[in-house]
C-alpha cells in the first residue's frame, strides 16, 4: 500500500466536502417534497447533465469495464450494451421529452396520467414493487464493487486489531462497504436532489483530472513498452466468435472469457441488440436516470440534459478505462489478482491503481473513485426513496402529511433500504454476477409493459400490471430454473411471456376512458399507435397536429448510436497511440455531432 499522509488528506478533504454539502443544503431540500426529491426543478440542465454522467461513472462499473477492456480489447465497446448504454440516445431524442411533459414527481405517479381506474391502481403498485426491487439490487451492486476496491488499498491486517469481532475473509469487502455507505447516505437523506447534483459537480471534477493524469500516464508506457496483446485484441469487428485467444499469452484471460459466456460473440451481440432497442423503447427504468428527467426545468432541457451525457461521459471516462486497462496488460506479472486463492479479474483497476499512479495524485485517484460510488448510490437512493415516500406513504397511509413528516420518512425509507441491500449483498458472488441480473433480468421484465404504454392506445393499466408480473416472476425465479445459463439468452423466453401477459390482461378489461387518452395523447404527444384517439382530439380541436417525427427521431437515434460507440472507442485508440484508427473514430464523433445539431438540436421543442 502506498497511501501517504497526503493522499489521505485527499480523501478525508472529499468525504467532508460531502458532509458539508448535505448540511448546506439541507434547510432547501426541507422546503417542500418537489424540493427534496427533484430539487424543486430550478436545477439547469448541464448541471443535471453532469450530475447524471457522474451517476453512471460508478465504481463498479468501471472496475467491470476495465476488466472487459483488459480481457475483451476493442470489442469490449460492444459489452455495455447490456444495459443498454444506448437508451441515452432514445431519451436524448424523443423520450426525455415525453416523460418531462407529465409534470409528475416520479414514474409510478406518472402511471396516473396514462391509465385510469383499478387498471391505473394495478400497474402503479407494480411499478412501484419494481422500482424498489431495482434499486435494492443496484444499491447491493455498488456496495459490493466498492468494498472489493478499498480492500486492495487499506488491507485487512491493518485494521482487524481494530474491529471488536471476527470478519471472514470473504466478506471484508461487505464489511468496508458498510463504512464507506454511511456517507453517501448520510449527504443523501439530508439534501435530497439539490446535495447529490452538487456532490456530483465535486465527483466528475476529480474523475476528470483522474482519467487525464492515468491516461496520459499509459500513454507514456505504452511508448515505452509497447503491449503485447492476442491478434484481433485491438479491433472492434467481430465474426461469429469472439476471435481473441490468450492462450500463449495469459491463459486465465481464456478461462475467464469461457466463463462469462461470450464465446459465440455474434448471438450475444445479436441478443444485446435486440434486447437494448427494446428496453431504450421502454423509456428509463425508475432510477436515478428518470429522476433526473423529471427534474429538469422543462422538456427541452430534459432533452439537452440527456443528450450531455454521453458527451461529458464516455471520451473522460474511456480515456481513465483504457489507460487503468494497458498498465495492467504491461505490468500484468505486478498485479495482485488473486482473492481467496483464485484470480479475480475485476481487482485489475484497485490493483493497477495500487501499484502505478504516484503519491499525491494516487490520493486524487481514490477520492474520485470513491465519489464516483458514493454518486451512484446517493442517485439510486433518493430514486428509491421517492416511491416509497411519494407512492406509498403519501398516496395510501398520509396524504396530508407535514414537510416535518415527510422528511422523517424519506430518512426512514433510506436507512431501511441501504441495510437491505447490504444484506442482499452478502449473497452476490462479483460484481459481473450482480450486473448481469439487474440487466439482463430485471430490465428484461421491465420490456414489455413498458413499451407498450408508451405506443399503443388500446393499452391499459390490467395489461400493464399482468405484462410486469409476467416478466418479474421468471427474472426472480429464472436463475434457480436455468443454473449457470447467462441471463441474457434467457431473455427471449422471458420476453415473450411477458408480451403473452400484457395482451391477455388488456383484452382482460375495458379500454382506459376517454378523457384520461385524450389528455395523455395531447400533453405527450407520442407517435405510434394513437390513430382512434388522434381522431377524437383533432374532433374536439381542429388546430392539433399530431407527431410525425418517426422517421426523423429513428433516423437521428441511428446517427447518435454510432456518435456515441465513436466517443467509446477513440479515447482507447488514442491511449493505445494508433494514430489512424484514433483519427477515423474523432471525424466520424465529428460528423455526427454536426447532423444532429442539424437534425435534432435545431429541432427541439422551445417549450
């Protein structure tokens, strides 16, 4: 370890800043329930922007992208879509609008602005089910990342004679989890959205100089030394398998590609893609993200706050990637990798950390890691928070209750699902493991209904709520089902009895009323499958003109697709000092971004 006096201060100096922002703030975000949980929509939309880049540079998410990019090369670009890290592209170009029209407070309550009736009660309960299963699952997730990543920095050893009880082996990252936990969440529950926007702004200014310093210093080693990597390593195309052997290299690499399952690249990307278009349809799933959105001061800045994402994202945070990802292909024979007697490769990034960055900035290096967690975490709570308080609490035990009142609940709510999702925690092998279901089984339940509501007039609540249990019951009981099968290649199966349960459950109950169609269909103005109630509306009001912005809106998510992956792939091209390749990849990032300022900036709402 080598932590001095002044990385130390480093870090501490973070952790307190966050103390005292949630201090700060607090007085504002006590103001009323729109202040604590959407920040009372003054917030501009860079700063939110900013604030939701910094959400997804999360700790766990990097120490899993730099292994991909370690083990995979370039065709780890691919890999992220499972989440799909292409839904910023759907939400920049038209679902951001949409969803920010509602004037709701979250996503269970903007269910009431779509169904009515018993139907609008169902899929609000479901909704709300799902939204608190999701955070409770992305709240174990950065726990157990964060904990692996403080162990290779502070070793057990050094604080056992401290600690009065005995902690096995195994779970010394839970345990250093539990401690780092106690700030995000103490920032969070006093500030609400206004403290993590600005923890945020503090979060990506350290993560900004972090990646430049780790780039930069990679690339210095790679001049130096070159890297020795399998043929196809650094080429993002791909046939129908994956194409990279180590055998003659690292031969682990090969048995951990085997394990994860994406051997047969071309399924798994065929799968990924179909999967992705599906749930970027769907709109934000009720996290962070959607919070986020709804905080934005109106439809276009939550557009313009979708669309900074990937821009002040991807190129910082894939230059820190690839730079952690080279030093530990240079220096692989350096790295402490092995956990519980077997290699981990999720401890690339600790241990690269560990064993190249320099005393001072190595201080810096931690305390933006450790901000990119605490980010990540605040988001999803308060996220949380806001069902349960607002959809729960509010909506069926208190309707009337104080701001004194709320308050105490959303510290409540807070408390009870940070220690949930620790315990929950103990049972996730890795961070992969956990990654994998939340994407690829809960998103995957999310599917359907979801796509539904938002382009089918003839849906309702009934379908909502039976398309929803159709896809959570096989994402919660699939992997007892189907041991050792990726979740992904589940995701058919699971996708069409989830369909099979929104169309039985909406020819199960009348149509939603007229008047709560009309309303939606005038306030969102979605295009797809509105024809019978776009009829009605122009009726009534002669001057409506419906949306005919398909064409426009798909053909400006296939441009921003490709913009995005360009601003994935040339900060890693220009770490690996191929010249060329780096320089085709910025003119196509280029390229797109002036057709989509013609194409999609030039044309959002001023509203």
């Amino acid at each position: 370890m080598k932590l001095t006096v002044l990385d130390i201060s480093i870090i501490l100096l973070y952790l307190a800043a966050t103390v005292v922002i949630g201090l700060l703030l607090k007085k504002r975000a006590e103001k009323s329930k729109n202040d604590y949980m959407l920040g009372g929509n003054r917030l501009p939309w860079y700063l939110l922007g900013l604030s939701n880049a910094s959400g997804m540079f999360d700790i766990s998410g990097t120490m899993w992208l730099v292994t991909l990019l370690f083990v995979y090369g370039l065709k780890s670009a691919w890999i992220p879509w499972l989440w799909p890290v292409f839904n910023q592209i759907f939400l920049m170009v038209f679902l951001s609008v949409w969803l920010r029209r509602s004037n709701v407070t979250t996503g269970a309550e903007w269910l009431n602005t779509r169904f009515s009736g018993r139907g609008a009660s169902l899929s609000h309960g479901v909704i709300v089910v799902f939204a608190i299963i999701l955070g409770l699952g992305y709240l174990a997730y950065g726990f157990i990342g964060i904990g692996k990543f403080v162990e290779i920095f502070i070793p057990w050893e050094m604080v056992s004679a401290w600690v009065p009880f005995d902690v096995p082996a195994e779970y010394v990252p839970h345990f250093y989890g539990i401690c780092i936990t106690a700030f995000a969440v103490f920032y969070t529950l006093l500030g609400g959205m206004m403290s993590i926007v600005w923890a945020d702004v503090i979060q990506y200014a350290l993560m900004t100089v972090s990646g430049l310093v780790i780039g930069v210093i990679a690339m210095q080693t790679v001049a130096a030394h070159g890297v020795v990597v399998p043929a196809g390593w650094d080429s993002p195309f791909f046939g129908k398998n994956l194409g990279v052997d180590w055998a003659n290299i690292i031969p682990d690499v090969n048995r951990k590609i085997e394990s994860d399952g994406y051997s047969l690249f071309s399924i798994f990307f065929t799968m990924m893609l179909l999967k992705g278009a599906l749930v970027s349809l769907a709109g934000p799933a009720p996290t962070y993200d959607m919070q986020k959105i709804l905080s934005a001061k109106s439809p276009r800045e939550a557009a313009l706050m979708s669309g900074s994402v990937s821009l002040v994202l991807m190129p910082i945070r894939y230059f820190m990637i690839a730079g952690f990802a080279v030093l530990g292909l240079i220096f692989y024979d350096k790295l402490d990798l092995i956990v519980g007697g077997n290699i981990d490769f999720e401890q690339v990034l600790p241990s690269a950390i560990n064993e190249f960055v320099p005393v001072g900035f190595l201080g810096l290096i931690l305390a933006g890691l450790l901000a990119a967690f605490t980010s990540t975490f605040s988001g999803t709570l308060n996220a949380t928070q806001a069902y349960i308080v607002n959809d729960i609490y509010l909506k069926y035990i208190n309707p009337e209750a104080s701001n004194a009142k709320i308050k105490y609940m959303n510290w409540g709510a807070g408390i009870v699902m940070v220690t949930i999702s620790m315990f929950l925690g103990l049972f996730a092998r890795d961070v992969n493991d956990l990654l994998q279901w939340i994407v690829s089984g809960l998103y995957g339940a999310y599917v359907a209904s979801n796509v539904l509501k938002w382009y089918w007039w003839r849906f309702n609540g009934a379908g909502f709520f039976w398309g929803m249990v159709g896809g959570l019951l096989p994402a919660l009981s699939f992997r007892f089902i189907f041991p050792g099968t990726l979740d992904l290649y589940t995701f058919p199966l699971m996708l069409a009895l989830s369909v099979l349960a929104a169309v039985l459950g909406t020819y199960s109950a009348p149509p939603t009323d007229e008047k709560t169609l009309k309303s939606f269909y005038k306030t969102v103005r979605p295009w797809g499958f509105w024809k019978p109630i776009h009829d009605k509306v122009v009726a009534e009001d002669p001057l409506f003109t419906g949306n005919t912005n398909f064409r426009r809106d798909m053909f400006n998510v296939v441009v921003g697709i490709i913009w995005q992956t360009a601003l994935v792939i040339f900060p890693i091209y220009l770490v690996l000092l191929k010249i060329v390749p780096f320089a085709i990849t910025l003119a196509i990032a280029v390229l797109c971004t002036w057709v989509l300022k013609k194409t999609w900036f030039d044309k959002l709402p001023q509203d």
